[in-house]
C-alpha cells in the first residue's frame, strides 16, 4: 500500500477546523481512536486511501494535508462570536462557505439594484451604539413599517418569523434562511458555533439565519442582525438571550441584544401584560405566546425590568434552558422549492428571475449565485412564470 507522508500539524487543523473528536473521525475510518493519534503525532501515516478518506470527511482538498502550516482563512465579516473564543477559535468550513455566499449574492444584488440608479437605504447606519436601545428599536420599527405592537397578529412563532423576514424583505434588506451549506442536506450548520450574520450595505443589507436554531431563537437572531444593519456594523454572532453570563460579549453585542429585545417585547407593553397576571410562574407560560417568542427571553425581560429577583431569574434559567433544548426545535423538511426560496430570500430570488428573464443575466451566472445546476434554474423559471400567470 502506497503510504501518505501528510502534515501531522495539519490532520489536527483540518480536525479542529471541523470540530470533528478523534473518536468520531476514527469510527468513521473504521479505526480505533489511537490510530489518529498516532497519525496526528507523525508516529505513524495513513495510506494514500486513508488520507484521501480524511480529506473527504475533514472537507478539505487532499493537498491541504501535505502543507507545512495551515492556509490563511478568513471570513469576509468581523467576527463577533463569544463563542469562537471558548470552543471554535477557528471557523468550520461550512460556516465559511455559507458566509461566502451570501457575500457573493450580496454583491450580484448591489450591482443590481445599481445598475437600475436605486437611491442608497436611509436606515443602514442610521443610529449608533452610543444612542438609546429604545430609541433604535422604535426606528427598527419604523424602518420595517411595523407597529410596536406587531406580534400581536401573529399566529404562531413560524408565523411572526415570516412576518418579520416579509417587512425586512420589503425594506430592501436581504434575507436569507437556512440549516445547510447551499443546497447540501448533507452538511448541516451547526447552531453551537454560530446562529446569524449581518453583511451592512447601504446599497444591498443582508441577513443570514441559521435556520438549524429554533423557531423562538430565530425570531431574537433576526431582531439582533437587524439593529446590527440599523448601526451599519457588519457581523457574525451567536446571539443568544439564553446565555446566563453576557459579560464576554462585546459593547455592540450587548447593545444589538437590548435594541432586539425592545423590539419584540417592548417595555411599555410588557410591564402592563405582566403587572395583570399575579404568578411569575403564569406569566413565565403565557406571554411567550403572546409575543411569540422563547420563555427564556421573557424570563430575562422580566429581570431587566426589576419584576422578579436574581436568585428567580437563574433559576428559572437553568429550568427553561433544559426544557427547551429537549422541546424546541428548528425547522426541517419540507419541499425543495419551498426551502429554495428561504435559502435565498424572495428578493434576491425575484430580482434574479426577472434579470434572466429579461436577459440581463446568463443562466449560467443565476445558477451559480443560487448555487444550483441550470436545469433546476430553468424548471424553476418555468414553475415562477406558470405562478404569475395563474
């Protein structure tokens, strides 16, 4: 057997990168987790077969394992992650590669809207860090042509995630939504490492959700991507309201959690909802629903706002976060085209159908930012043209 002379300091790179455990990579290679060891220590190597397996399960190209040091890789966003400082210092390629392609959507959508001389978005960059959450969350509000008290006509959670993605679709801002890298099913997003992004653009703003998170997560991620836009600061986060300590967050982290939750759960509505129902526990059940939002988020209002104790708060915390992990879900299935239009937003989608259409963009170039093959593109244009005529 031909014998692979690969990097041992690069086999530990491509793992970690993947946050993949030597066990899990092991049984994979059907070996045992010692063998990795051995390779990753230089105190053995892998034959040609094994290497060229590695670099399929670590997602690297098979030359990669024979580098002296790793390649440079960067995100083409800050990086506000707390969560990159404590157990992912470096990005996977999935979260990589999904931030790539929303920045290349971003860009055809920028010289789009260019090339028709639209007028740049007043809202993106129009606050500050330094100005009042709530004053931020009235003009996110005002921004999305929303009333503070827009949850209210929301049916479910899934329901006001749409409602929100809607408004902010039509402000212009991009919105895109999904559990896996383009259209591979088989490579999950992994919510641990990170849950949204904010590319800021006066020309073309985008979101990013990871839609692998749960429904009520999504909600507050889309709120806090969008004061990112609101203060012209692009981003990748875990924004989570969930998190007992937020003291590792950044200033404008911080600042985009308390704009988010103003906005979907406004100061001035809350403190009356919660005033009329006597028992914290009651109400801890029934304003969720009614803003359509995480227990958790009501929880933490509540204690930002004085109305229970610390000691409540942390408990109740520790309850709610081990209930929800168990009963709180994202969404997953559906259909293809449901999902398709998700992945890339219905703006972006309708604007590309319609350059095709009218033969400002080759199918060939649609079909790679929809990261698709042009026979889809096709019986997709065809499935759009059938709609508008019907």
């Amino acid at each position: 057997m031909t014998t692979a002379f690969i990097s041992p300091e690069m086999l530990v790179w491509a793992r970690e990168r993947q946050h993949v455990k030597e066990e899990a990579l092991a049984r994979s290679l059907h070996l045992k987790a010692g063998k990795i060891r051995d390779w990753e220590r230089g105190e053995a190597m892998p034959t040609l077969r094994q290497a060229e397996k590695l670099a399929e399960l670590l997602k690297v190209p098979l030359p990669f394992l024979y580098l002296k040091s790793p390649p440079s890789v960067e995100l083409p966003l800050p990086d506000r992650r707390t969560i990159a400082l404590r157990e992912h210092p470096a990005p996977s390629s999935d979260f990589v590669d999904t931030a790539n392609a929303v920045k290349r959507k971003q860009d055809w959508y920028r010289d789009y809207r260019t090339s028709q001389s639209l007028p740049e978005l007043d809202f993106v960059a129009s606050c500050r860090v330094e100005d009042s959450p709530l004053t931020v969350a009235a003009k996110l509000g005002e921004g999305l042509r929303l009333p503070a008290d827009h949850y209210r006509p929301a049916k479910s959670w899934t329901d006001h995630l749409s409602r929100l993605a809607r408004a902010a679709e039509m402000a212009e801002v991009l919105v895109f939504s999904s559990g896996i890298v383009g259209n591979n099913t088989r490579r999950t997003l992994d919510v641990s490492e990170f849950r949204g992004m904010a590319f800021s653009d006066k020309i073309a703003p985008a979101v990013f959700i990871n839609a692998r998170d749960s429904v009520s997560a999504q909600v507050f991620t889309l709120a806090h991507e969008l004061a990112h836009l609101w203060i012209g600061e692009s981003a990748a986060t875990d924004a989570d309201v969930a998190d007992e300590d937020m003291a590792s967050s950044s200033e404008t982290e911080r600042f985009c959690d308390r704009v988010a939750t103003e906005f979907l759960v406004p100061a001035d509505y809350f403190r009356g909802d919660w005033e009329s129902i006597a028992d914290p526990d009651e109400a801890l059940q029934r304003l969720p629903q009614l803003y359509r939002v995480s227990s958790i988020m009501v929880l933490r209002r509540a204690h930002e706002m004085g109305f229970v104790s610390r000691t409540f708060f942390f408990d109740r915390l520790r309850e709610e976060r081990n209930r929800t992990r168990v009963t709180e879900k994202g969404r997953k299935g559906g259909s293809f085209y449901n999902n398709f239009t998700s992945r890339n937003g219905r703006r972006l989608v309708g604007s590309i159908f319609e350059s095709v259409s009218e033969g400002r963009t080759l199918y060939r170039e649609a079909a790679a930012i929809l990261e698709i093959k042009v026979a889809t593109l096709g019986r997709l244009l065809e499935r759009a043209t059938y709609a508008k005529g019907a």
